[in-house]
C-alpha cells in the first residue's frame, strides 16, 4: 500500500476515474466513493501536502478551537481564521434581525454572479466586525452549537452529567496503554439537530506499541480536495500534541473514509494539483515547555522547511 501524500493523490485519481456521480444537500454535485484508506508514517515528516500550500496557522488554530472546547466562531476570527464562517453567517441572514440584501443560496449565487458575489463579501465583512465587537451579537449569531469543541469536552450523558473525552483518553493513554478503547466520538445523535454542521470526521481512536501513539480517524464524508488535507494535519498535530503529553513518540495517522467525494466545480483543480511533482515533507516544532496539550497556543507551534507548490483556490460547498 502507498503511504503519505502520494496515497492521497492516488485517492484523487481514483475517485476521478471510478466515482460516482452523486448529488448532495449543497446542490453542487459529486464525485464520489465508499470506502477507502490512506496512511502517513509521522516519523518521515509531517504531512502537509506539498503539491498545493496548506496553511498551517488555519490547520492549529482550528484544531486550538476544538481542544478548548469552544463553538463560536469568535476564537477563529480572533486568530484570523475564517473556515467556518459561512455555517454562521446563514444563521444570521436566515434571521428576523438581518435587515441586507437578500442571500438565498449565497453559497452558490456567489460563486456564479459577480454583482451577488460582491453583495456578499459586503455582509460577510459587516458580519464579521459584528462577531468581533459585539459580544451579544457573537453569542446569538457566532456559536455553532453543538459541534466538535463541545462533543470532545462536554459530552451531555442522559444523566445530566458531562463527559470530557479528551481528557479521559489522554488518561487512559497513560494509564492503560494497551487498552483497545482510546476512543473520542464526535457523533452524538441527539444532539445533530442542534449543530450547524453534522461533524464529518466522527470518530478517532489512538493505539500504542513499541512506544509509539498512532491514530486512526473514520470520517463518514470527505471534501476530497479542500477538507481532507486539513483534515490530515489537523489529526497529524492532535496525535503529536497527545504523544507528547503521553512522553511518546509519534507513529502512524491512518485516515479511513466512508464517502470520500470531489465536488464537481472541484475538478479542474484536482487535475491542476496530480501534475504537480511531490516534494520532500516539513518538519513540526511544538514548544516542548508545554507539558498539557491544553496550555498550547498558537504561538508554540512551528513548521520547518515547508516548501509547497502554490496554493489552488476553490469555492467551499456550504
């Protein structure tokens, strides 16, 4: 089986060559298949991908997001991290209080209309400023509900009472390294009406062996092009991050998908990217002061040697 990056084009290739054409909720069309695996040796580098620059500040901040258990979009803007805007802001122009032009479909009319696009770049920017300066408007309109950050630290049981995953698989990891349940869920069924978006990656579980963590992540519906590559350095840092609190070395990051789709305005980029020759993988630097992964800011972070070809832009599917 081919490993890193090139099982990751190979995926590309494969889904462009046998995928089906599917329709999905954001009505832009897919190119899909059910069931596929890649895997990255984490000792060989860290994997962001080479053959299209990955911002990693976008990738920690994120995933800095998630650890501390937050949902509202506030932190992100904070850190200049604009990924999950557009789940917000439909919350505020579906509202009674949005008085601005109107919006519907503003996932798809922006990237088909020049005069809409600019429309919404105008309440996207007013949007924004809103979340930063006002506090009341960013707790109505900014939070997300019930996504990653709450799932992974404050998991409601039936009994009312709160389970915080991260910190008990931390644990268990320590304690009972050869236990098979190193598990965090992030799909909780009763609480997916109350999320803005049901949580694509779903489920990750951790394995230790010859003193190494490694761990495998089952992620029910994959944005092929624009998703997965953060979703690989995202789990790459976690299981770095988690290592090192463990006094571990780093092993594997095996991704498993179940639908795993290029959208159809997705196509030409994805070509762009398979001509593209691969390059040698960065290294991570992590500030080894730290001693819990929920001291660790986005300062303590540093990737090596990264020397990617240029970014390809692509419209997000909302």
């Amino acid at each position: 089986m081919l490993k890193g990056e090139q099982a990751y084009l190979d995926l590309c290739q494969h889904v462009l060559d046998k995928g089906f054409k599917k329709e999905d909720r954001t009505n832009t069309g897919t190119y899909s298949v059910f069931g596929h695996q890649i895997r990255f040796d984490l000792t060989e580098g860290f994997p962001l991908l080479t053959t299209k620059k990955v911002p990693f500040r976008l990738v920690a901040s994120e995933l800095l997001w998630f650890i501390k258990g937050d949902t509202n979009i506030r932190y992100l803007l904070e850190n200049n991290n604009n990924i999950w805007n557009e789940w917000a802001f439909e919350k505020w122009i579906k509202s009674d209080n949005y008085t601005g032009p109107d919006m519907t479909n503003f996932g798809i009319r922006s990237q088909q209309d020049v005069e809409f696009n600019e429309l919404y770049k105008d309440q996207m920017e007013i949007f924004k400023v809103k979340i930063l300066q006002d506090k009341n408007f960013a707790e109505e309109y900014g939070d997300l509900g019930s996504v990653y950050g709450k799932q992974w630290r404050r998991w409601k049981t039936s009994q009312n009472e709160t389970i915080d995953q991260l910190k008990e698989v931390i644990a268990s990891i320590q304690n009972n390294p050869n236990s098979r349940r190193h598990i965090v869920s992030a799909w909780n069924p009763e609480d997916i009406p109350n999320m803005a978006l049901p949580p694509c990656h779903t489920l990750f579980q951790f394995y230790v062996a010859d003193g190494k963590l490694s761990c495998q992540l089952y992620q029910r519906s994959a944005d092929i092009f624009l998703g997965v590559p953060f979703n690989i350095a995202s789990y790459a840092l976690l299981t770095h991050l988690i290592a090192h609190e463990c006094n571990l070395e780093v092993g594997e990051f095996v991704h498993t998908f179940g639908d795993a789709h290029i959208y159809s305005n997705h196509m030409e980029q994805v070509q762009t990217q398979l001509k593209r020759d691969l390059r040698s993988l960065p290294k991570l630097k992590i500030n080894k002061e730290k001693a819990s992964i929920f001291d660790f800011e986005l300062t303590d972070f540093e990737i090596l040697d990264y020397r990617p070809h240029p970014g390809i832009k692509a419209p997000i599917a909302v």
